[in-house]
C-alpha cells in the first residue's frame, strides 16, 4: 500500500516584492492592525476548496487516490496501473498515489479525510449508498458541469447516474454497478422435471416441492439479514421502503403493496423451504455460500458471485435467469449496487482530479475491469458489448435493463442500515415474535427517526 502520510506543507508565494515603508504609528497603526487580524481569522475559517482554473486549482504535483482493496486486488490494481500510466504520459509533472484500502474501514477512514484535508485523497472510490452521507457531511465536490459536459456520460444508465446524484446535483461518476438475479440448479430442476419459476407465486411453490422432494436441500435459500434479497419482493408489489415528502423521506413500510411483498418474503420462512433456526440470520454471503456449497436449489444472488459459484460445488450444474415479478413476463426490480469515484472537496488539484475520475470511470476503464474482475460497466453500450463476450451477464443486463432501484438518496438510510431495522423486522415476524403490522409499523418509526435526524 502506498504510504498514506500527508503532503509537505505548501511553499510560500514566489518572489513577492518587499519595499520598506516608515513605521506607522498610533491611530493608523492600530486600525491597520484591526483589518489585518480580521483578514487573517476570515482566511483561517475559509474552507480549503479547490475551483476549476483557481489558485488552489494546480496543475502539477501528485494526486492521492483512495480505492477499496478487494479480495483478489491484483487484476484491479493491473487496470488501474494500465489508466494510471496513460494517463500521466501527457501529463509532465504530474503523479498519482493510489492506496488501497479496506472496505471494512472505509467509513472512520473517509470521515477521518473530510476533517483533515491535509491527509485527505484528492480523489476516492464510494459505495453508492454512501453518497448522500458524504454530501450531507460536505465532502465531495459538484461536479456537475463536468460531468455534463463528458461526452460519455450519456451512455451512463439512468439507475447508474441516480447513484451519484442529490438534490438534481453530480457528486462523483459511476465506477460499476452490482445486481442480482436467480441462480437455480439444472440438475435438481431436471430430476424433479421443474422449469425456472415465471412469477414469485410459482417462484414460491417450485421451493417448496423441491424441499418436500429433496429434504435435505433448502427449495430457495433465503436470509432474515439479507436486505438486499428481499428488497425485490417490495418492489416487485408496487411497494417500497420510503418515500420522498417534503424535503425529506418517510418510511412506507406500513403501506398495503409493501407489507405484501413482506408477506411474500418472510413467507419463504418455514419448515417448508428453509428453516427460521437456520435461516433467520443469514445475509447475502451466506446465502450465496449455502447454493455454492450445494445446500439449496435456488440462490438470489449478483453477478459479483459469479466466480465464488464457479469455484464450489455446483459448478457445471446451474444456470441463471432474473427474479420473476408478480406477473408472469414481469422481472423483478433489482437493487441497484455498485460503487463510485468522487472528487473530495479539499482537493487542491480540482481539475486533474476529475480527468483522473473520468478516466479510471472511463469506458476503456470499465470495460476492462469487467474482464478483469467482472464488475457489470454502468455505460449501456460498454455491458452490452460485455454480455456478448460473456454470455453468464445476460440475465443481470436484462435485470438492469427492465429497471432496477435503489434505496432513499438520505444521509437517513446510513443509519437504517447500520441498525438492521429491514433485518430485524424481517426476523420477528419469521420467529412469531411480532405479528407483519407490528413489525412493520416498529420499524417505520425507526426509519422516520433516522430520517428526521
């Protein structure tokens, strides 16, 4: 990892003249005295903001970069090194620091550089459910014109172009975007002379037979803590978690269409398909591992686990197509993960900072992260080329295609999510201890806490 200590402070002003004056004195000297004390607090309480072509705007110098280390980062850190060299080959004078830091961290380390900009990157990759945090928290940059002036940006998918947007402003360029879809078994399916389900009804009842005909299987492998399957089943019956009123979100967790796709959710609970005991606590990874290893005949999972379902025990022996919606014909609408770049506010080299972003978010970029790591592209064009030479990408194209959805763009939803509120009504109503109404109206009044705060 690159070495994360801060720059070296500033050199002065070059050669600025100095002419001797006689001493003031008296009135003159102490109103002197009073403007230059005043200049200097109102200079110590300016923020440090770079603006395109101003003095704090250099053109030469190094660049910090924070990404996130993932698990097998060489591939990654290959492409960035490919952008990263073509990139500075134009640019005499010009450097680029990239660290890679750990997902996990990422939150203390990101907060830790918005309030010192001395130590802080220039430019950082950011979950997209972190956007609205870190612009409430005042540490991205607008980048607005920019963008709107990158000829491809108009490529960008609109759930892409959502994720780094607040209040009708740009704070960053979408790096990917990561989507889920049903993985299902072809050999338990071709055993038991079952098709992949068509609507979530039938989606339901194919889980059930294979569990009644194959005890030892789970028909759909599902997980109380895993927000992210569940969502879709919301979505899916015209409900949803929140709502935009006023200038701020409401939950609407107690809204008829939403509590029945609660009801078609924690409805897959059961000794039927897969166990409260067992299941209850599972989040996505252990959803997922449970297909990989095996354990269930069908996953809800995203084209990010392609690879750890290659290297398990099903390998050869599943096939996967978009979650089915209440219609038959319908896809379920997915969430809409994914990562992207943002320049930080403090950044003294605004300008190289966004063609850095708009060259590491870059067609050529993502194109080849997705061979690289198989990260979907957020342009249309580059995922289609993408699902051409890969043909696995097909169903998650044409889940992204049908429109998929994310969650409220509020600094609220950090908190929602960092308390389990989804979670943990999710598993009072599997285990029985609170009946749908009650969970759902306890966790909206969670929600609406976190959103008024």
């Amino acid at each position: 990892m690159a070495s994360l200590s801060p720059p070296p402070a500033p050199r002065p002003g070059r050669g600025t003249a100095r002419t001797t004056r006689p001493p003031r004195t008296g009135r003159a000297a102490r109103a002197l005295g009073l403007v230059v004390a005043a200049l200097t607090a109102a200079a110590a309480c300016a923020p440090s903001t770079a603006v395109p072509g101003g003095r704090g705007d250099k053109a030469t110098g190094t660049l910090r970069v924070w990404l996130f280390r993932e698990v097998d980062n060489a591939p990654k850190a290959a492409v960035v090194d490919r952008a990263v060299a073509a990139f500075t080959k134009d640019r005499p004078g010009v450097r680029i620091d990239v660290a890679y830091i750990p997902v996990e961290t990422r939150a203390q380390r990101v907060k830790a550089a918005f309030n010192d900009p001395r130590s802080a990157p220039d430019l950082i990759e950011y979950g997209n459910t972190d956007t609205a945090g870190y612009v409430r928290d005042g540490g991205l940059a607008d980048v607005t014109a920019e963008t709107a002036a990158w000829d491809e940006a108009k490529d960008t998918d609109p759930a892409a172009r959502r994720s780094v947007t607040v209040d009708g402003k740009a704070y960053g360029a979408p790096l990917f975007v990561g989507v889920r879809a049903l993985y299902y078994r072809t050999d338990v399916f071709a055993e038991l002379g079952l098709r992949p389900p068509r609507t979530l009804d039938e989606l339901a009842a194919t889980a059930r037979r294979v569990h009644r005909e194959r005890p030892g299987l789970y028909g759909l492998a599902v997980g109380g803590a895993y927000t992210y399957g569940a969502l879709p089943f919301l979505w899916a019956h015209g409900g949803g978690v929140a709502e935009k009123k006023g200038r701020g979100y409401v939950s609407t967790l107690t809204d008829g269409r939403t509590k029945k796709g609660i009801a078609a959710w924690t409805g897959l609970f059961g000794d039927h398909n897969c166990p409260p005991s067992s299941c209850a606590q599972m989040g996505g990874n252990a959803t997922v591992e449970s297909f990989a290893s095996g354990k269930a005949a069908m996953a809800i999972g995203g084209d990010f686990n392609h690879r750890a379902v290659e290297n398990g025990k099903v390998k050869g022996a599943y096939a996967v197509v978009p979650l089915p919606g209440v219609a038959e014909g319908d896809i379920a609408p997915a969430f809409a993960g994914g990562n992207n770049l943002g320049v930080l506010k403090s950044s003294s080299h605004r300008t190289l900072a966004v063609d850095l972003m708009k060259t590491l978010a870059g067609k050529r970029s993502q194109a080849d992260l997705f061979d690289a790591m198989g990260f979907l592209p957020t342009f249309t064009d580059v995922r289609a080329a993408a699902a051409r030479r890969q043909p696995f990408v097909r169903p998650f194209v044409d889940t992204l295609d049908a429109g998929a959805r994310s969650v409220p763009p509020t600094p609220g939803w950090a908190a929602v999510d960092a308390g389990q509120v989804l979670p943990v009504m999710f598993q009072e109503i599997v285990s029985g201890r609170r009946s749908l109404d009650a969970a759902a109206a306890g966790a909206a009044k969670k929600m609406n806490a976190a959103f008024r705060k």
